[in-house]
C-alpha cells in the first residue's frame, strides 16, 4: 500500500513554513496521540503523523523528498530516534501538560483555527482572483474589550483558589498521598468573578459576527488546496493570539478542458477529410484560441502540445502546456453520392495504399481470421 503525501497527511502546503508544520503536527499528535486518542487505528496515524513531521521539519530530509518523494526521504535514515511510533517523549510531554507540569489555565492561549470552503470556476483557478467571503466567527467583545464584564463594574478575585484559576486536590493513593493540581469549577480556571455581565456578549467575552475577509487566489491553484489567512479564526484567550483561517478551494468541473497538474488536457474532433489530407484549425486554450496544423495522414489518437498553453504553477515555477487529443469523426448518415464516392475510394486505395505501420495492422487482423 502506497503511502500517503507528508504534505497531506499534515494538512499543509507544500511550501508551508516550519513554524506551520510544527502547528500541524501538535494538533495531530495531540489528536491521535495512544495514551488520550480514543480513535480507530489511532497508533498507526500517530506513527504516520510523526513520520512525516520529522522528514518535513529536516531541511535536509523535506529537500531529498521534495525531489525524490518517499525513497529520497528514506535515504539515510538508520536505527535509533526512541522507541517505534512514540519517540520524542520530552516533546509530546511538554505538548500535553506545558513542559514540568499542568497547563496554566490562565496562560495566553492562540485561538482555534477555522475553516472555509471556497467554489470557483476553472478559469479563476488558472489566472487567479481577489474577492470577498463573508464569513461567521467569534471576536472579542468591544464593549468589554473581552472581559465579559459591564463596563464600570467589579470583577472580584475567585475566593476559591485566589485567583490562580487551579485548586490543588488531594488523593490517597496505593503510593501514598498525591497532589493533583486542577482547573478551578468555580470560575473555570479564569480566577475572577463577574459582578455584572457585559450585556452585549452575556459574560461570555465574545460576540458572533458576520465578518468579511479579502482573499487572494493565486493563480494555479488546484482543486483541494487551500489559502491561509494568518490571524483570521478564532480569538485568542487570555490576551493570546487568534487563530488562523484556512480556505479550501474546490474547482468547478469544466465542459472543455481538465487539469493535469500544470498541464490542461483536452479533446478536438477532425473530420475524415481533414484526417486524411490535413488542416489548419483553430483550437480554443485557456488563453484564447490559436492555430494547429493537422498534419496529412494523422490517426485518431494522436497528441499535440501546445507549449506553455497550460496553468502557470501556483508556487511561481514556469507554466504548464497544452495537450490536444485528436478524436477522428467517422460520418453516421451518409447520403448516396457520398456513399458512392466513398466506394470509388476504396477499390482505388486497395492494400498498395497502407503504409508499413497500417500495412503490419491489417495483415494481422486479415491472420486472425484465417485462423493463421
């Protein structure tokens, strides 16, 4: 079974930054992480996030498998790294309880990234496109600028664990006595009280609005790509960052053409006549129609390129082309004339008219009858 793209497996783009790919592995480690995942097969997309996550954040290691894929990236990898699956214990530790201990829940915290799903026609995908989505998400409440307090009100200390937002709990254990430290249930780790509520977002510190976002659509993109928009999801806690936007484009299908990567595919009907004795046509591309020379004799089948006819690559490297396929059109209804003539034609050809190639074909398929 085939692998799948590191890329894919971590949900970024292909010229994603550290800093992202990093972000991504976190948030997939945390997800499919043994010891707190509850998934199917959560060790293997564990192993499988992790695998690609270390080639990936290797500027050596991302380079051999930029050019060479699974193999280039497999060039050089030896024994050791912890155990199979679960190595860089320090990291996934620090990853789930801070570094040395429990989360504070009152330390700055990034917002949730968002997603949206963007539709746009074939063209706008190959020559790219600015425009406006408008698009649900929470903000910080401006009248109490997130604090979920009235203006003017008093906010008190938790008198439960004194603002520090965690409570210290005691257990007696097999081992002894063990201190947990936990979230504060009486004001949710936040380590105050609201007196009165900022009545424009209840207490809550923050509203929901309809926001509108500029985007840019790079020209290229592919179907299932997607745009990030630093800072454009959720609202950071506790004085954090917010998150990011992620736009995912789908490409609407096109009645003509296909994409094959950088390269535009599509089919041309030819006429017999124009087949046999050649032709000048033109043919339609994405940038405007342009000529093609059939030239005498061309088979159905046949391909033509049209060099840099094609999608210009989303990451600036050149332009793709255009591939032509000739379909050659046999007439259905023919009239009695051209029937006539067709006949004429045929005891004219004979064999002596084939060239080597037809000559080979047909005496093959003469053989297979004869039972040859």
């Amino acid at each position: 079974m085939s692998k799948q793209d590191y890329y894919e497996v971590l949900g970024v783009s292909k010229d994603a930054s550290k800093d992202e790919i990093k972000k991504a592995y976190r948030k997939l480690a945390r997800q499919y992480h043994p010891d707190v995942s509850e998934e199917e097969n959560a060790a293997d997309k564990f192993k499988e996030v992790k695998e690609a996550y270390e080639t990936l954040s290797s500027d050596q290691k991302r380079q051999q498998y930029d050019r060479f894929g699974h193999a280039g990236a497999q060039q050089g990898q030896g024994f050791g790294g912890g155990a199979e699956g679960f190595g860089d214990f320090g990291d996934i530790f620090d990853m789930f309880f801070g570094g040395g201990g429990r989360r504070d829940p009152n330390a700055p915290r990034q917002g949730q990234d968002l997603q949206y799903t963007m539709e746009i026609d074939f063209e706008e995908a190959i020559f790219g496109k600015e425009t406006t989505i408008q698009i649900p998400k929470e903000e910080s409440c401006e009248t109490c600028d997130g604090s979920g307090a009235k203006p003017g009100s008093n906010v008190t200390t938790c008198s439960h664990c004194n603002g520090a937002g965690q409570m210290n709990v005691e257990q007696n254990t097999p081992f002894g006595r063990v201190v947990n430290r936990r979230v504060c249930n009486h004001c949710s780790g936040t380590g105050q009280f609201v007196e009165d509520k900022c009545s424009t977002c209840g207490g809550a510190g923050n509203v929901k609005r309809r926001k509108q976002i500029d985007i840019r659509i790079p020209g290229g993109i592919e179907d299932g790509q997607q745009i990030r928009v630093s800072g454009q999801g959720g609202p950071g806690e506790n004085g954090g960052p917010p998150g990011d936007l992620f736009v995912v484009v789908r490409v609407k299908r096109h009645e003509f053409f296909e994409r094959d990567g950088d390269d535009i595919l599509c089919e041309i009907p030819i006429t017999f006549t124009q087949a046999a004795l050649g032709d000048e046509l033109e043919v339609p591309t994405v940038h405007g129609r342009v000529k093609l020379k059939i030239p005498a004799g061309t088979q159905t089948g046949t391909h033509f390129r049209l060099k840099g006819k094609g999608a210009p690559n989303v990451h600036g490297y050149g332009q793709g082309d255009q591939h032509i396929l000739v379909k050659v059109m046999v007439p259905r209804n023919l009239s009695d004339k051209q029937k006539e003539l067709l006949r004429e034609f045929h005891e004219q050809s004979g064999e002596d008219s084939l060239d080597e190639q037809q000559d080979n074909l047909f005496k093959r398929f003469k053989r297979a009858f004869k039972g040859e």
